[in-house]
C-alpha cells in the first residue's frame, strides 16, 4: 500500500513543531517557508488572503 502525504501537509506538520519546540534554527526557518510556499500553491491561498485583508481593514477602522 503506497501512502501519499502531500507536501502542504507534510511542511505544516513540521512547522507545527517547529514552533511548539521554540526551534529558531535555519532549518525550522526553511520548513516554515516552504509551508507557506506551497500553502500559497493551493485553493487556500485565496480565503488566506481574505482574511488577512480584512483583519489588515479592521485594524485601520480601529485606528481611527
């Protein structure tokens, strides 16, 4: 039985640990990036976006 685990997966899982362990070397730097990488390769790109720009709005709105 092959089991694939696709890449998005996978670097979340490592970033998950990454930073619950507190970890700041290189390679915990690397993991983070790529799971940002190939989050941004997917349909979650889009929402994440969304989200993000309407926190951004949110916190303009309470400014002033």
């Amino acid at each position: 039985m092959i089991l694939s685990i696709s890449a998005v997966l996978l670097f979340g899982v490592a970033s998950l640990f990454a930073i619950r362990a507190k970890s700041t070397s290189f390679g915990a730097a690397l993991v983070v990036f790529l799971f940002g990488f190939y989050a941004a390769a997917t349909g979650a790109a889009g929402p994440i976006d969304q989200v993000m720009a309407s926190l951004a709005h949110s916190l303009a709105q309470m400014r002033t």
